[in-house]
C-alpha cells in the first residue's frame, strides 16, 4: 500500500504499536539501562511515550477521515474455547481515541518532567538502578493504559485494568525501603498495599459483573456482542451488572466508600502523582461507564445511583481538602471530588460533559501535581541548602574523630540528618512567600488554580459549568451537590495560593527555596496553555461543540446544550466569593509561623477538626475493618491454627495417632504378638522336627536297617489291605 493511500484509508495498522512503543522503551532501558546516563533512559522513556502519542494522533485522524466508523485491528487469536472466540484485537473509534490522545499526550509530558524530577529529588540517594527502575515502571504503566483504552471487549479492558494495579503499587511505593524528610519508609510501602488492596476489592465488583455478563449476554466479552444481547435481557440482570461495574469504578476512580487508597497514594514521586491520579488510571471508571453507556440507558434506576455517588463523593471530598496541609493531599482529595463531577455527570447520562472534564482536568490536574512537586523540591533544595549553610558556618571546638565524627557528619544534611527528622517539604505551613522565591512556578500554579476554580475562560469553567448545567435540567439533588462542592473548590485552592505563595516566608527553607531546571519547567508550561485553551474542545455555542460531533460518532445522538447565562454567572460569582473568603481569612493576614493556629479553628470548632481529621474515616476504617480484620488474623492464627491445628490437631490428634499406631498397634500386637509370634512358632515347630529327624538320621546301621523293614511292613500291608 503506498503512502497516498494509507493517508486516505487511515493508519489502523499501527494500533499495535500503541502498546509496542512504551514496551520497547521499558525493554531497551531493561537491558541496557546500566551502561546509560539518565539523561539517556529517561530519552528512551519519553521518547517512547511520544511515538505512542504520535500513534494515537495518527489513530484518530483515520477515525476521522472515516467519519467515526468503528475499526478493528486484530492482533493474534487469544481465547478460543467453546462458543467462546475472543482474539487480542483493538478498537479504534473517537471514544478509544480520545483516551489515547489524553493518556499518551500528559502521559508524555509528565515523562518529560520526570527526567528532572527524579534527578534533582534529594531522596536520591546515589543509589544505582534506581532512576532507570522507574522509567521502566513508567512505560509499562504507559502501555497497561493503551490495552486498557483501545480493546475491544471486557475481557481485554480487564487486563489493562489490572496492569494499571500493578503499576500503581510498584510506583505508590516506589520509596518503600528509603525515609524521606517527613515520611518513615513503612509509610509508602503501606500506601501501596493499600491501594492495591483497595483496588482489589473493586476489581471483584467489576468480575462479578463479567460473570453475570457472559452468563445472561450472549457467553461474549465483546462490546458490541454484550450490547446487543443486552437489549432483550431482564432489566433486573443488567441493573446488576451496572452495579457490580459502579463497585470497580469506585475502586479504580476513588468513589465513596472505596476511595481511602488515594490521599496515601500521594506517598510516590510527583510524576506518579500527576500520571496515575490526574490523567490516567483514575479516570478509568468514567471510561468504563462511558463506553458500558448502551448498558447504563437502558437502566436508569442504576444511573441515578452512579450520579449520586459521583456528587455525594464531590461534595465530600471537598470538604475534606479544606482542612488538609499537605500540598499533595489537597490536591488528592481535590481529584477525588473532580473525579466525582466526572461520575456524576456519566450517571445523568451526560457522557460528553464527563469527558470533556476527564480531558480538560488531565490538563490542569496535571500541571498543578507537577507544580507542586516543583514546589516541596523548591523547598527540599532550600531546607538543605540551609542546613549545609549553617555546617559552614559551624566554628567546632574541637576535632573530631571516629564514629563521633560520623555523626556529626550526618547532623548536617549529609544522611539521615536532624533536620529530615522534623521538617515536612510539602507542609503548606511550612512554605510562604514563595512567589518570590519560585515566580514562574507561582504563576503556573495560579494557572492550574483558576482552572480548577472554574473561572473564565479557562478550560475548567466550561467542562465544569457544562456539567452543573446537566446536573440542573435532570437531577436537582445532584446540582445543589456539584455547587457546594464547586465553591468548595474555590475557597481551598484560594486557601492553597495565599498560604503557599503569599506573605512572607515561615521557614528558612522557603526562604532559600530553588526554581525547577527547564526540563521540568517547559513540560508545565505546555499543560498551562491548555488549561488555558482546553475550553475550545467543547465550547456551548452554534457551531462549535467540536468534542460532541467528534464522540458522536460513538456515543450516538448526543444532546448539545447552549451557554446558559444564568448558570455561568452564578457559578463564577460563586467561585469568586469562595476565594475573596479565602483571601479575608488566609490572605489579608497571613501566617506568620508554621506553628500557628489555623484560622479556621476557633470559628468553626469542631466541623474544622473534621475537615483536618478527613470526617475521621481512616479512624473508622481502622476500628471497622482494619483491627477487627488483625484480631481475626490473631485469632486464627494463635487459636485456630496454632493451639487447635498445630497443638491439637498436629501434635494430639495426627503425631499421637501415628505413635500410638506405630508404637502400640503396629510394634506391640501387630509385630511382636502376631509377625513375631508367628514366625516364632514355626521356628520351634522347625526345631521339634530337626530334632527328632537328628534322632533317627544317627549313622547306625541298624537303624537304616529298622528304617527300611519298617518301609517294607507299609508297602505289604497297602498291598494286603487295598
């Protein structure tokens, strides 16, 4: 086929390579990884990641010129058993696409970010391996995500959907051996399993309903298969299956009550903060629901549960950021209610509305991870900075020697120093007046505030407006939800800005903190003009709605809803008293100390306390679950299988009757009364026999003589008497 041509039937034959690419990245720095610098694996991995964006741009133009028909690529054949026939294929179609071009393309830009990120952590402790492990953590995340968008059925959906677990838990706790400046080292590892737990107990949701699935839809995994059997089903078997799937999607896109995993998950490096929680695994859930809409219209009972537990989890969560200090953690739980919205708005069946903000949050989420992480190394490098300032300046008494000397060289920042044991790099109450110190990062962080804020124009006011739109013509409830939540939003991002960036700095580390090197800056950079310019997806008036003709494509007749005045207005004026609230409590008078007292304490009691304690759920599900679970565990193992199966069982019942068999039943009566005896008996009958034998057998004649007279008198009289 030549080039003209290809470019007018589309590029489908390289939708393997949207899994090929980030393997062969992974591959090269696998084997040849310890003979390259970083700069070079971390090459390889963004470059890797960017032919797969490249792909994915390629995918969707041949959608495009075909005008949305729905093509197949098959791979190899997989499963064939039965009636069972489903081969490794991809599915290429303007819903697949979409996640493609999000995932590859923050995907990419957040590699690139890593390349600086991971070399200027100071946790990086010269330790070799270490920076090419996680590049190659990376890319495998990278390609798990490919085969989780672009399959073509359930089953294939599932196994990216587990691969993304997998990564998850090796890069959560990717610091799981190592302390950090605030964090012991059990607590990453800790964050890992629980998010690889928690996840698990989603995923057995999303089986359940796979089983239901094949057993009442045709005996398929295959979208198109399932959808068609699904028309003439019992309403009853496909509500649960929707429901069953809403328990994966709360797992995977951290919904209540399973999404206790991801303010932990936080623990891992930045770029895993930004791949995993804003662009990419997270967002599987609303993909999921998203392509499962044939299943969710016909059950509209199922699809207002999914829009009440996407608002109630919005609502929720936002009150929970409002109380945190962790920069990431709000940050977190900000995703969790963003991620709410996106549910929300899936459930009221306004799938165009979830995933432009599934797109335009990617945008913003993903430059405000990465900023943050600019902003604790900013804070990292200058809290060190510091303490080697201070060792220079240190006039000793006396010299030092031997171990002494040892410690007093880790005392200053040179190994687990003092200061690592008490200061907290991402602590908000520990920066201040970094607008100074850290001015372009300071702007791109208000970028991605505005964005996430909802204020105009930039891209988060029209995916979220469009949502709160929906919201009020078909659910009420949920709309009062989504606005509460909204100017919630507002004020802890205001609440972030003002004591992040304003006043003066509280620590000599924000003091002295450092700007990120162009590597990490150029990718943010990028991230902010589209939270910028991401609006122009899907904007609400004639002619326009680009993003809803394009998924029209797959989703069917979509409804396009016009700019509504009312709502824009009332949202921003909402959004803009949240942050002059903000600004009254924590910018008008900033803190002057990092020990001082939250303003919103004294006025708000004890509903603050349960902002800061997060509604003491992690205490909850430590009394609920977590210690009823260890004392089970105890139990079964001191009562059950120690004192009953190892004491009782083992040593009583098992050893005492194999004894008591071989020792009484076996060597006693069975080998010394019976074998023994036995054989005995017919040893002295054996005896009796020689001996008497011996007798006659003694070499006298007369004897051989009697024996044969004696033979004869026999044989004569058998003759006579017969």
């Amino acid at each position: 086929m030549h080039l003209s041509e290809t470019v007018q039937t589309g590029f489908y034959f390289l939708a393997p390579w949207l899994v090929f690419f980030p393997v062969i990245g992974l591959l090269i720095n696998t084997i040849f990884g310890k003979r390259m610098s970083e700069n070079q694996v971390g090459a390889v991995a963004s470059i890797a990641a960017g032919a797969t964006f490249i792909v994915s741009v390629l995918l969707a133009y041949s959608v495009s010129i075909n005008h949305g028909e729905v093509m197949r690529w098959q791979l190899a054949q997989w499963i064939h058993i039965g009636n069972l026939e489903l081969d490794w294929t991809f599915r290429i179609d303007s819903l697949s696409a979409t996640m493609m071009l999000v995932v590859s393309g923050v995907g990419t830009l957040i590699h690139i970010y890593a390349i600086g990120y991971m070399h200027e952590d100071v946790r990086y402790k010269h330790e070799e391996g270490r920076f090419t492990r996680f590049f190659i953590y990376l890319n495998l995340f990278l390609a798990s995500m490919m085969v989780l968008v672009s399959g073509d059925s359930y089953l294939m959906l599932f196994v990216g959907w587990e691969g993304v677990g997998l990564c998850s838990f090796l890069l959560i706790g990717f610091w799981f051996e190592m302390d950090t400046l605030a964090r012991p080292s059990w607590a990453n590892s800790d964050a890992a399993k629980k998010a690889f737990i928690v996840n698990r107990i989603g995923d057995f949701g999303f089986l359940i309903a796979g089983f239901l699935m094949f057993w009442h839809l045709g005996n398929s995994f295959q979208f198109d298969n399932v959808f068609e059997a699904a028309k003439s089903a019992p309403p009853e078997i496909i509500i649960a299956i929707t429901l069953f799937m809403l328990v994966g999607v709360a797992g995977k896109s951290a919904q209540i009550p399973l999404y206790v995993w991801l303010p932990d998950a936080m623990a891992g490096p930045t770029p895993v903060s930004a791949l995993i929680h804003a662009a990419t695994m997270v967002t599987a859930g609303v993909y999921l629901i998203t392509r499962s809409f044939p299943l969710y219209d016909l059950v509209h009972e199922a699809q207002n549960i999914v829009a009440i537990v996407g608002a109630v989890t919005a609502l929720f969560a936002a009150t929970i950021a409002v109380g945190q200090y962790d920069i990431k953690k709000v940050l977190a739980y900000s995703t969790i209610s963003q991620l709410g919205f996106m549910v929300a708005a899936v459930g009221m069946g306004a799938y165009v509305a979830g995933m432009f903000h599934l797109i335009t949050h990617a945008f913003f989420k993903a430059l405000l991870f990465l900023s943050a992480g600019s902003v604790i190394l900013g804070v990292e490098r200058g809290h060190h900075a510091h303490a080697h300032h201070e060792h220079h300046d240190e006039k000793p008494k006396k010299k030092l020697k031997g171990k002494k000397k040892e410690e007093h060289h880790d005392a200053h920042g040179h190994g687990h120093d003092d200061h690592a044991e008490v200061f907290d790099p991402g602590d908000m109450r520990n920066m201040g007046g970094m607008r100074k110190t850290m001015p372009v990062t300071f702007w791109l962080y208000l970028i991605g505030t505005i964005a996430l804020a909802g204020l105009p124009p930039f891209a988060g006011f029209w995916s979220k407006d469009e949502i709160l739109l929906d919201a009020r013509l078909h659910n009420q409830t949920v709309y009062w939800l989504l606005t509460v939540a909204a100017f919630f939003t507002a004020f802890y991002m205001g609440r972030q800005i003002w004591m992040v960036f304003f006043g003066e700095a509280r620590t000599d580390a924000s003091k002295h903190a450092e700007e990120s090197p162009k590597v990490m800056t150029l990718p943010l950079v990028v991230l902010a003009i589209l939270s910028v310019a991401g609006g122009a997806l899907n904007l609400p008036f004639k002619g326009f709605h680009q993003l809803g003709h394009w998924l029209e494509y797959t989703l069917g007749e979509v409804e396009y809803l016009s700019f509504e005045s009312s709502i824009a207005i009332s949202a921003t004026a909402l959004a803009l008293v949240a942050i002059l609230v903000s600004w009254l409590i924590y910018g008008r008078n900033p803190l002057k100390k990092a020990n001082q007292l939250d303003p919103m304490k004294k006025p708000l009691g004890f509903i603050f306390t349960g902002m800061e304690n997060k509604w003491y759920v992690d205490e909850i599900y430590n009394a609920v679950i977590r210690q009823p679970f260890k004392r089970l565990g105890a139990f079964l193992a001191d009562v059950i299988d120690w004192r009953f199966w190892h004491d009782f069982m083992h040593d009583t019942v098992i050893v005492g009757s194999y004894n008591w068999i071989g020792q009484i039943a076996l060597n006693k009566y069975a080998d010394q009364k019976g074998i023994d005896r036995f054989f005995n008996s017919w040893a002295d009958v054996s005896n009796w026999i020689s001996a008497n034998v011996r007798k006659i057998q003694n070499g006298f004649v007369r004897s051989y003589a009697l024996s044969v007279l004696l033979g004869v008198v026999l044989i004569l009289g058998y003759l006579i008497f017969k």
